[in-house]
C-alpha cells in the first residue's frame, strides 16, 4: 500500500496490526516491473522515520523489511526491524550472509530446488529464519504463476514459504478483474488456498478481509482436523 508521508505510512501500520496482521512489511522502493530503481541512502531516508516510530510502537509485532540493499538492511536491523525481505535473487547472498550475522530472520526469492541449493541451503533444519518467496508476478506468465501456486507444497519441503499474490496481474487474468481495486475476492481467495496449500505466511493488502477468512478456515480445518493456515504480512 503505497504512504508517501511518515504520518501516513505509521498510521497505515497501526491500522493493519489492529485489523489482524502478523508481520509488519516496509519498504520504500517499488518492487513493481519496470519501477526505477533509487540509491540505498534515498531509500533508508525514506524508511527510517518509519521504522524509528514502529519499531517503538509496535511491541511484539515484527517488521520486516522489503530491500534488496545490504546497507539499508543492515540499518534496518540497527534501528529495531527482525526480519529482511530480500526482493531481487542477484542480492541473496549478501543478505544471507547478513540474516546469518544478525541472526535475524530472512525472505529469500526461490522457485526450486536448484536455486534454494545454488544459495548454499540444504534443508529447512539448516536455516530455520528463512522463508522463501516464489515471487509471483515477478517476469513470470500466467501459466508459470499458475504453476508456482499449484507447486507450494513442494517449496514447503525446502523451507517455510510467503507468498504474495495480494491484488496481482495472476488474480486479474483468473477473474477477469482489470482493475487491481477489483480484485478483492480474488485476492482473499487466493489467500485462503495458500495458507491451506504449503504457505506459512501470505503478504496480504487487504489485512482485515484476509484475516477474518484465515480464522473461517482455521477454525474448520481445526474441526476437520485437518492442517492449520499460516499467517499474514
């Protein structure tokens, strides 16, 4: 959700803990394709103010961090977030590397086995702070998005998993919804079949629908003893 004043990015976070989310994510860059790119420094200006008042406000809800600089993650952690959200595979490594330092948790992107093993993981008992994100959306068709959601139980096996496809171009193609304003119903769907497929953590917009249909299928997988959903960010 974009807030481009501190005034409105803490309030923005205020009401989605309220509304039920989990995990805390903030970033100050655009992750969208074809975004421009901007300076570690502009980025930790635009974030830092943030952070400093949430990180102070929000007790023992954790905030993530959305950043593919290794500067800016390192300061984010200085300042009170627990968790780097690693956006761009060519940053992995170093923010690995990092997370393993500090010791805090960390979201790597992954699609498969090779490339969970190409950055030096062997299992999820190996590195139990990380998850990992199949990036949907990310230079990817239709039908490979498709089957990246189809495939989330496989990714399970390798590492936790976040998945977020909140409002996305995939939800509009099923749907027919052109407008990401449009996709509401879509998204929470969606949402529901991930938590209730492989993903311990779904990056929701919309945090107060989410939440209140992850707590219908809880409730009702806990009746049908089936496995519980994961949570939202």
């Amino acid at each position: 959700m974009r807030c481009l004043r501190t005034e409105a990015a803490v309030s923005r976070a205020r009401t989605l803990v309220k509304d039920g989310a989990d995990i805390i994510d903030l970033g100050a860059e655009s992750t969208r394709p074809g975004a421009t790119p901007v300076a570690w420094r502009v980025e930790w200006a635009r974030l830092k103010p943030v952070l400093h008042i949430l990180s102070r406000e929000l007790g023992q809800t954790p905030i993530s961090v959305d950043t593919y600089h290794p500067e800016t993650a390192r300061l984010a952690l200085e300042e009170g977030a627990s968790i780097v959200n690693c956006v761009y595979p060519a940053s992995a490594k170093k923010l690995l590397w990092l997370a393993q330092d500090a010791e805090c948790g960390l979201v790597l992107p992954c699609r498969g086995e090779a490339e969970f093993k190409a950055l030096g993981l062997s299992s999820p008992a190996d590195e139990t702070r990380v998850l990992i994100d199949p990036m949907i959306g990310f230079g990817t068709t239709r039908e490979e998005d498709m089957s990246l959601l189809g495939g989330l139980r496989r990714l399970a096996r390798l590492a936790p998993v976040l998945v977020g496809v909140s409002r996305k171009r995939v939800i509009g193609t099923m749907t027919g919804a052109d407008s990401p304003a449009d996709r509401l119903g879509g998204s929470v769907g969606a949402a529901v079949w991930c938590a209730m497929n492989g993903a311990s953590v779904v990056r929701a917009h919309d945090v107060k629908e989410t939440r209140q249909a992850l707590d219908v299928a809880r409730l009702l997988a806990a009746t049908a003893g089936e496995p519980q959903p994961g949570g939202i960010a």
